[in-house]
C-alpha cells in the first residue's frame, strides 16, 4: 500500500509539474528532453526545463487586450518585484538564453536575448493575428489567481 501511495505521489508530481505556468528555459538537447511543449499553433516543438523560472505565483497583473499602431493585439503581463528581479538576475548572468512563457503546456511567448528584458511589464503579442489572445489572456488570469 505505501508503495502504491509513494508512486501515485510521484506522478502526480509529474503531471502537475507539466502544467505549471511560467517562464522556462529552452533547452537545446534532442535527447533527454525533460519536458517537451508546442507553439499554441501546433507548428514548433521546445525541448524546456522541467521546473520553470519564473513561476505564475511571481505574475502580479495580466491587463486587457490592447491593439498596437499596426493593430496587433497585445496584452501586458506585469511581473512581481520578486520576479523581476529573477529575470534581472537572469539576464545579466545568462543574456544569451531563451526563455518561452508556457501556460496550459503551450507556449504563448518567446525571448530570445534576454538581455533585454528588465522591465516588470512584458508585452505578449499576436504577431500572426492567431486570434489567440483571448485564450492566453484568460489562462494567464486563471493561472494568476490560483
């Protein structure tokens, strides 16, 4: 019985972990891939870390959908001091990384040069006009308040 109740736990651990929201580092492994996400679209695969770096407990504020000069939807997650200062620390010592924002085993957005990130406001934006933003924005939200 205990053995049943340690490996229950065990994958339980497992599954929750594939549906945490965060910021995760990309991984440029094929092989032993902890845990492998697509684009919302479908059409790219990441190979990402198993815990993320940012987690959702460190998003303070998702704000409602905005349209840019060229009319692309956009919306701006704000970080939590304590999160940005993680992405702060990040950046300066990893610059070069990837980081892809990961809500509901999707990935809904991409950094490259992180670098540049150090503001606590990000914008997520719908480049594609995927229609998507509606989706993301209520997961974030969701994912903010659990």
């Amino acid at each position: 019985m205990f053995r049943l109740l340690i490996a229950v736990l065990l994958i339980s651990g497992v599954c929750s972990a594939q549906n945490q929201a965060g910021f995760f580092f990309v991984l440029n492994s094929k092989k032993n891939c902890p845990q492998k996400v697509s684009s919302i679209s479908g059409r790219q695969q990441y190979c990402i870390a198993s815990e993320p770096i940012i987690r959702a407990s460190e998003f303070e504020s998702v704000s409602d959908l905005k349209k840019d000069e060229r009319q692309h939807t956009y919306l701006e997650l704000t970080l939590s001091e304590v999160g940005v200062a993680n992405l702060r620390t990040l950046s300066a010592r990893l610059p070069d990384s990837q980081l892809v924002l990961v809500v509901d085993d999707k990935v809904v957005g991409e950094f490259e040069n992180l670098g540049r990130i150090v503001n606590r406001t990000i914008p997520i934006s719908d480049k594609n006009n995927s229609g998507q933003m509606t989706w993301i924005r209520d997961r974030l939200k969701a994912a903010i308040t659990n």
